[in-house]
C-alpha cells in the first residue's frame, strides 16, 4: 500500500491496533502503545507550532538516544516541519556550520545539551527543551493535525561529508522514507510480532530507516537504547525478546571480545532471528564467529544517506554470498564506466542506483545534485561489482571517505584543520586498516622550517576543532607529502609509508 506521508501510516496503525506496543525505552523501561505515542507526537508537534514552526520548516534535532527522539522526529512530520538530525559527536563550530547551513527555524534539545546549542539559536531564544515538553502539554490549544502533505514533500535533511571537506544536506521525502521501510520490511519479512532494536545513533539514517521506520511500517515494535552496551547486550535482547537489531561491523567484533560472551549467552540469542550490518563490509572472520558464537546469522547489507539507508541486503533465508553486499531490495543498480557504460559481471566499476528510495538532491546545492544524478541516476562514488546471479560486491570506494565504526570521516576536513596549526606547513590524511573499527585516521605532516609540534600537540589540536572520531589516531611527521605530476595526493604512497 501507498501513504502519502509517515502520520498517515502512523494513523493506520493507532486504527488497526492503538493498544499494541510500539516504542520502547531500554534504558527506563518506559512503553508507548501506537495510540499512547501519537498522542506523545501530538503533544511535541504543538509545542512546535507554539513556537512558530510550520509546514517545510527545518527542526533541528540535538538529543541523547532515547525514545523522546523518536516522538520529536514523529512530531516534525506531524506539523510538516522537516526534521535535521544533528550528530551529537560533532564539536560546536561543526554543529553550529550545519544548522546555520540548514537554515533551521528551531532546535529540540535537552537540559544536557544546551551548551551545545549555537549561539545564533540561542540568542534569538529559537530553541526548546523537550523537557519542558509535559510541562507545557495544555498550553498550546487543540491537537495538531497533519497539514496537507505528499510523499514529494521533504522529511528529513540530513547531512552527509562532501569531497570538498564540508558536509551536503541531503534532502529525503516522505516518499523515501515510507519507500526503504517498505523495502527492508518486506525483504526482511518482518510482522506485527518483530520486536526490533536501536543500538545506532538516531542521528544517523541507520537507526531511523532500519529500525524504527520498518517496525512501524510492519506494524511491529521498537525498542531504543541510550546507546551500544556490550555488558548489557544480551540481557536487553532477552528481556524485550528482540527478534533483530542493527549494527556495524564494529559492534560485532566487541560483542566477541566482551568476556561474558559465549556458549552462556546463546540461551538468551533465542528470540533472535538474525542480525542486520552495514555501513561497511563485515570482515568474513568476525562474521564466521559470531554466527558460530551465538548461532545468529549475520545479513549484510549496503546503502548511503542518499537512499534513505539500504539499497541492498542478502537474502535471509541463507543464500547470500560472503563478502557480498546483497541484492536489491527494490531499487535498481548497475555498475558503470567512467561513460557511464554498464560493465561486465565481474568487472569492476562505479554503483549508480535510481528508485523511490533515493533523496531528493542536495539543499541548495544544485551543482552538486546535478553531478551526483547524471544520466538520471545516482553516483554513489563507490566501486564495486556484480557477480553473475546479480549478487553485489563493494571492492573500494571512489572517494577518500574513511568509514570507522560505521562513521564517515572526509580526510579533506581533517586537513584543513592540521593547516590551521601555525606549525604546519602540509598535511594529508588518509585511512588504514584497524581490527576493531575497520579503519582509523593516520595523518601525515610536513613542518614548516624552524618549527616544532609533537604528535600528541596535533592531535589535541584537531580534538579542539572536531568530533573525537574524526581526530588522528596517528600523526607521522615527512619530509614531504608524495604527489604526482598534476599535484595529486598520491593515497598509495602514503598507505605504503604507513605501513
């Protein structure tokens, strides 16, 4: 079935079964019924309004994983306001550039928080605590309801790194969020008996799409942790009879390492029916043994902000293929040339994808979205390819992005930082092989003559400027930074000199 926008779903599923249970806090134990968290949409969705949001304005949303977080991305929809989840690990100056690029009318946030709130919010007071949501419950008049909204109509911007270092507002309509729910549910199977669960952060399309939009649109249920806890892990699975969750590659290797797994735990792994990953390829090793460990099987899959979130996925019933990404799940791919030519099973090429999953384009940025879709469909800037029963395989990424557990990180970004040291004369930044997060940030540093700077002094340098897991891990000092013959960063030669 077709909606024209998430109320109307919600809307269906409070006719269909208003007592079932829907949205659930791991952390309290707090529980909404579908009816009980309309009526908390409701509520936020007026003070909003009292606020002076309307339809197609931005809300920024700075909150903790919880289930407030949900009811504050509903209450955006509600009113028609568009939702702009901010990464809460972002330092202030990275904060304040998106939501002044955003152009947001508003910030929801929490008491927590509100040193993170930037300052033009704060002087002009556009900012509320969603904890004052209950407290001012019967001030603001009648109950919202749904202003007159299509599937073309925006529902979320959320910002995605761009090859030029400062990240792009990547706009998804309500059409592409009903769009990936209904793809994941479905090829998943998931019903109304899936209890699904977020360990993601909410400020990333993971958590939104893949477990909290699909246990909506199968008519199922949610439960919100305050984040990933390996000690508290399975006892959460057990306790709420989690049927899936999602996660990165990261997550399943600590869940390894943590001592209380293993033979013990599988017990309470019943009520597990498999565990969904993506965001970057599962080495086939943790994958082999935490499916041997825990008798879960493990369905990988692959997508960007830009399809809302999965464009593929293997096949749960066992036919997948290691090392693959899958197949899609209801949106079309190719690999192609530098021409845009489709090139042979087995060949490598760029993946372009085109479907009701796929965004809008870029906030007023029409260069870019001109690019990103020529031809008519997307450029992911990822090279993979296709095997002959269609299954795909991602082999490297067209890009420098470095993807650490599960995070996208730009190297130009980071550069720009190290510039700004006055000791610097060049920097460069790539990604290298890391057990636990898949990938860490080296950075390689040219001093200027005269000058001296410690390891430790650029780092804290960069933690001053950037989120904690954009910052170097490493920081090797060169006489020079290996380019080719147009200026070039030659990214071979510096993962051949890291290594």
């Amino acid at each position: 079935m077709n909606y024209s926008n998430i109320s109307e779903l919600l809307a269906l599923r409070v006719a269909d079964a208003p007592g079932k249970t829907f949205l659930i806090s791991e952390s309290d134990g707090r529980e909404w019924s579908y009816a009980a968290f309309r009526e908390a949409v409701r509520k936020t969705g007026r003070l909003l309004v009292s606020r002076g949001v309307a339809k197609g304005d931005v809300v920024s949303l700075l909150l903790p994983n919880s289930a407030e977080y949900v009811i504050a991305y509903f209450a955006c929809w509600q009113i028609g306001a568009v939702a702009g989840p901010v990464n809460s690990l972002l330092k202030s100056e990275e904060i304040e550039w998106v939501v002044n690029n955003s152009e947001a009318k508003l910030m929801l946030t929490s008491a927590e928080w509100v040193e993170k709130v930037p300052e033009r919010l704060l002087s002009a007071n556009a900012f509320v605590l969603f904890d004052d949501v209950d407290a001012a419950a019967g001030k603001f008049g009648a109950v919202v309801e749904s202003p007159d909204l299509s599937a073309d109509d925006e529902a979320i911007i959320i910002y995605t790194s761009g090859t030029t270092g400062k990240p792009k507002g990547c706009l998804l309509t309500h059409g592409n969020v009903l769009a990936n729910a209904r793809q994941i549910a479905e090829w998943m199977g998931f019903g109304a008996e899936d209890r699904l669960l977020t360990v993601m952060p909410l400020f990333h399309m993971n958590a939104v799409s893949v477990t909290t939009m699909t246990a909506l649109y199968a008519g199922g249920s949610t439960v919100i942790a305050p984040k990933f806890s390996a000690s508290r892990f399975w006892e959460t699975i057990e306790k709420y009879n989690v049927t899936s969750f999602g996660s990165v590659a990261t997550m399943l290797s600590i869940l390894l390492s943590e001592p209380a797994t293993g033979a013990a735990s599988i017990p309470a792994c019943r009520s597990l029916r498999f565990a969904m990953c993506g965001s970057a390829p599962v080495p086939a090793k943790v994958l082999t043994q935490f499916e041997e460990t825990f008798g879960v099987p493990v369905i990988e899959g692959y997508g960007l902000s830009e399809s809302t979130c999965r464009s593929t996925f293997n096949p749960p019933d066992g036919r997948r293929r290691p090392g693959s990404c899958g197949l899609p799940i209801g949106n079309e791919m190719r690999v192609v040339d530098d021409n845009d030519v489709d090139v042979a099973d087995g060949k490598l090429g760029e993946i372009v994808l085109r479907g009701p999953n796929v965004f809008k384009g870029y906030f007023k940025n029409e260069a870019a979205t001109a690019e990103a879709f020529r031809g008519g469909w997307f450029h992911t800037g990822d090279i993979g390819y296709r095997d002959a029963d269609g299954f795909y395989f991602i082999a490297d990424r067209k890009s420098d992005m470095i993807i650490r557990g599960g995070e996208n990180i730009y190297p130009r970004e980071i550069d720009d930082v190290l510039y700004r040291h006055p000791a610097v004369e060049h920097a460069a930044v790539i990604g290298v092989p890391d057990e636990l997060y898949g990938e860490e940030v080296a950075a390689f540093v040219v001093l200027k003559a005269g000058e001296k700077a410690s390891e430790s002094e650029l780092v804290e340098f960069c933690r001053e400027h950037l989120a904690d897991f954009k910052c170097p891990k490493t920081v090797r000092f060169v006489d020079e930074i290996p380019k080719g013959p147009t200026g070039k960063l030659l990214k071979r030669e510096l993962s051949r000199m890291f290594g």
